[in-house]
C-alpha cells in the first residue's frame, strides 16, 4: 500500500477570485490532464471546482458547502474547511490500516468524484485528510 500526495484542496464562497489569486500570485496554471476526476453532482455535493496544478500537484478549489457531510450522511466534511488528499494503490488495505490504528473514518466511495473511491478522516488536531484510490473499470 503505497501513499502519494495527490492534491490539496481549498474551500471558498468564491471560486473565481481564489482562482485567479492562485493563478496570479503563485502562477499556478490551469489543469489540463487526463487525471481530473469527473464530479458526481447527483449524490450530496453539488459545488463547483477549479482544478489548477504547478505541473506536479494538483489544487482543487471548491465552492464551500456546510452540508455536504449531512447529505451524504457522513460525519467528516471535506469542503467545509478543505483538505490534502493522498493517492493509494490499495483503498481496502488502508481502510484496514485505519481500523487496526483505531482511527475513524467516513468512506465517501464514488459519491463525490466517479471513479474515485475516497475515505475522509481526522489528524489530531482536526484537519481532513483523504485518501483516494482510483478505481479499476
């Protein structure tokens, strides 16, 4: 079970001008590649996203929604305050890992992004961490 920073994702009321912040101030530019996940609008978040990246790391900038947890009837949130999310190549092995260290988790599956299955949880002092892997077709 391999981890690799994947993204980092921002919360915003404001799409546009955090979009262009990041593109002006740090000159981040827009994501163009083939690894963009496809949002599922259909089961608890509807927001919108701007995907921009440095070439390596893609940043996620995602219309704020405090109810998305409630929706998907998920206790963790990740676009209420955002999040960093690391890539696996075995979802059921962390999964595992995270149930053998005593660490709870909400699995969001595919309701977020399709083809993504993602699990949200807690560091100590309470910033969302997710891991995803990208499922198998």
């Amino acid at each position: 079970m391999k981890l690799k920073l994947h993204h980092i994702n921002l919360c915003t009321e404001n799409i546009e001008r955090m979009d262009a912040f990041y593109k002006d101030v740090l000159q981040l530019s827009e994501d163009k590649t083939a690894d963009l996940p496809t949002l599922e609008k259909n089961k608890g978040y509807k927001g919108d996203v701007a995907f921009i990246t440095d070439g390596t790391i893609q940043t996620h900038i995602a219309q704020k929604d405090q109810l998305a947890g409630f929706n998907t009837e998920q206790f963790v949130n990740p676009v209420e305050r955002g999040h960093i999310a690391y890539r696996t190549d075995d979802i059921v092995e962390f999964k595992a890992h995270l149930d053998r260290k005593g660490i709870k988790y909400s699995d969001w599956g595919n309701a977020a992004v399709n083809g993504w299955h993602q699990v949200f949880f807690y560091d100590p002092d309470g910033n969302v961490i997710e891991v995803h892997e990208v499922e198998k077709s």
